[in-house]
C-alpha cells in the first residue's frame, strides 16, 4: 500500500486517453488534501493499481477498449472493497448512470465538468465512506480481504430490530420508503441490513432495486423445516448497496400457499442473523401482516395529507390499541407533502393524537426517474433533500431502537405472546 500524507484523499484516476488522464490532474492541482497515488489505462491495469495502492478514491472512465468501467469497478469491489469508485463518462443517459451505481459506484461524473464539481465528489464520496467506516466492527487481524457473512460471523444473542413499515391506504409510497429507508439504515450503521417484501401477491422491491436473481420467500418457504441461518443467507438476493433483499413470489398466486406461521420463522431466523430487519406488506390487515406486527420493535406508520389516508390512519391506531400494540411504539410517517398546500402535520396531530415522526415533500419527478431505473433516491442522488431526510429518518429510528441500559431489562415484547394457535384473522383476534 501506498504511504501518503496523513489525512489526505488519495486517488487512483483510470482513463485510456493520455490528455484526459492530465487533464484531471490539473483539475486537482489546487486541492491541498487530495493526493493522485496513481493512473491506469486500462480497466485491467485499474484492477491492479487499486489492489496494490489501495487508494481511498478511483476515479474511472466507463467506455475504454479492454475491459469497461462496470466490469472493472465490479472487480475492484471485490478484489480491494475500501476503495470507492466515481465513475465519468461523456454519456449521461440513465442506463449509464443505473448500470454505473449497481457496479458499486458511489457518484457519476458526466464529462466534461469542472474543478469544483470533481473536487466536490470526491469530497462527498469520501466523507460517506469514512461515515460508514467509523460504525463498521473491527475486522479481526488476518482476517483483512475476506468477505465474512453474517450466517458465517455468528449468531446475535441479543436478536436484531425489526421494523414494519404499513400503510392502511395504498398508494401512499410504502414501498418506495421501505428501499430508501433500507439503504439509508446499512449508509448510517454500516451494520448488517435485510429487506423484506411481505406484499406477497403484488411485491415489487425486485423491480425497484432492479433484483434479476429470481430468489424469492417461496424458496425458503418451500424447505422452511430445513431451513437454518445458512441456508436462507443463500437464498437472499444481494444489492449493491449492500442490503440483502428477500424478494416477493413471482406470481400472485403462490402467495396462498405461504402461511403465517412461515413468515414467522423467517423473521425470527433473519432477526437472530442480522442487525435490522425492514419488513415492507400491502394495506390489507391480515394473518401475514399480523404475524409479522407480532414480531416488530416498531411500525413506520406511512400515509399521505388526504382525508381517506388519514381516516385510514386513525383506524389502524384504533386497531393497534385493540390488540395492545404500544401505541409509542407506532412512528407516523407524513409522505407526499405539498408545502403551503394541504393537510399540516400540527393539524394532523391533533386529529389522530399521535406526533408526526416525519414529514417528506412529495418530489414525484425524482422518484419516478428514480423507480424506472431501478437504482433508489438515495443512491441515484445521495444529495437531494429527500434523500437527507431518508438518511435522518433512518438516524431517528436507530436511536429509538437502541434503549437506554437501564431500560433495556425492562422493555417488553410489544405485543404479548399468546399460548396455542391464534384464532384466524383480524376480527378473531380482537374477540379472542
């Protein structure tokens, strides 16, 4: 590895273009605490400079002869996973740009641009990745370049958090918030993160996170009695971003044969492996959904200024209350806000009694480019505001999942465990 000045960004730049190469050393002149270690021409000589200087930055060029851009920053993930890729290219169309993110890339460059726009980048793209260093464990000595799975690290004695994420209203951006909320989770702990789509007739994470693996819950609900920590870590999907995603069925139809009791073991499998769980499910109240509200530390609340999700809304507190569901427990999630136009959150407060935990500004362009790529907000522009708010949000629930030690002994499950098999469905329940 490359010695260097303390506390300065070091760079790998990779151009196949001599000029450019020279170019962007001198559009670096001036930066004091940025420091160019090396330069490739190639994407396999990228590959090797990134291994033996491990450089805190590479800064790659997409189209060049031998291997590409996205087949080398692949590589370098891999083979040198500290080091954080910006990917440039003179093409900005947006195949560019989702193929680039879920190579690994942290930002996209669209050339030509300026001193300060690159300076700007590697600034930001280095202060995320020493963010999430800073929250990382230790990695044991000798163990440096392994990649070691959760099923593999050992078990969490103290079980992981789950949160549910609902709204009793579709339409209100569930799902959407459930991806962001994800990945803003695994950017602000760096801890070990699984996404769950429990919308099992009609789930759609694959699509948004653009998953083409075709692992789904039927596969680990089809050897639920085999299953173990090992085995449902294989049947994961994996995202760039590092989250693991256990997709919906690929058919509607195939959700009947999933039981409650099933997702149930899933979930409690996945909470002693992993750190956080995110459960995402539709707007209907039933078996599933219950079993997963069974199982959660928190729900994230989701609806929107209008006056059907509201009157939605204050049912489901209803509800919650019915089969004693801490109603603390409940962070009421304000999406798709106009401001100066609507419903306010003091007004909504006072109406349903409960504070609203979030308010989020409705930015349908932003989103919809972001859903048809498939690349989340948060990762295709990490600096727009809603994508600060996701990371927040994601701060916010952090700490109300981690008590205090003195109450840690005396934080009860939120929902009591009943003896022998619950009456079926929602209105059962109630009665019981």
């Amino acid at each position: 590895m490359v010695q260097t000045t303390l506390n300065k960004i070091t760079l790998l730049i990779v151009d196949d273009i001599p000029e450019t190469r020279e170019n962007l050393r001198k559009l670096l002149y001036f930066e004091p605490d940025i420091e160019i270690v090396g330069t490739a021409a190639s994407g396999r000589e990228a590959i090797d400079q990134a291994k033996a200087l491990q450089p805190n930055i590479v800064l790659m060029d997409i189209n060049m002869p031998d291997m590409d851009g996205i087949a080398a920053s692949q590589e370098i993930n891999r083979a040198a996973p500290m080091c954080q890729i910006i990917m440039m290219s003179v093409q900005s169309e947006a195949d560019y740009l989702r193929r680039s993110m879920l190579a690994g890339a942290m930002d996209f460059l669209t050339k030509p641009f300026t001193s300060e726009e690159l300076s700007s980048s590697i600034h930001r793209v280095h202060e995320m990745a020493a963010s999430r260093r800073a929250v990382m464990p230790a990695m044991p000595a000798g163990d440096e370049g392994k990649t070691v799975g959760p099923a593999a690290a050992g078990r969490r004695p103290e079980g992981g958090k789950l949160l549910l994420l609902y709204s009793p209203k579709g339409g209100t951006g569930c799902t959407t918030l459930a991806a962001n909320i994800a990945i803003a989770l695994k950017e602000t702990t760096g801890k070990e993160v699984v996404l769950v789509d429990a919308s099992l007739q009609f789930g759609d994470l694959d699509v948004q996170l653009n998953l083409q693996d075709n692992r789904t819950i039927t596969n680990a609900t089809s050897r639920i009695n085999e299953l173990d920590a090992d085995l449902l870590e294989s049947i994961l999907s994996h995202h760039p971003s590092g989250l693991r995603v256990l997709a919906a069925p690929p058919a509607p139809e195939m959700a009947e044969k999933i039981e409650p009791e099933d997702v149930k073991t899933i979930l409690k499998l996945l909470r002693r492996t992993y750190d956080y769980v995110l459960v995402d499910t539709w707007s209907y109240l039933d078996d599933i959904v219950l079993a997963v509200m069974d199982l959660a530390d928190r729900v994230l609340l989701v609806m929107t200024p209008e006056i059907p999700s509201i009157k939605s809304a204050k049912q489901f507190f209803e509800v919650a209350e019915a089969l004693q569901f801490p109603l603390d427990h409940i962070d009421l999630i304000l999406n798709k806000t106009i401001p100066r136009d609507g419903i306010r959150p003091d007004q909504l407060e006072g109406s349903i009694k409960h504070k609203v935990q979030a308010t989020l500004e409705y930015e349908p362009r932003s989103l919809r480019q972001a859903v048809n790529q498939g690349v989340p907000l948060i990762m295709l522009e990490p600096n727009h505001s809603l994508s600060q708010h996701f990371l927040a949000l994601a701060q916010e629930e952090v700490a109300l999942l981690e008590p205090q030690p003195e109450q840690a002994s005396s934080v009860e499950s939120p929902v009591p465990k009943e003896e022998g098999r619950r009456r079926s469905g929602l209105f059962g329940r109630l009665k019981k």
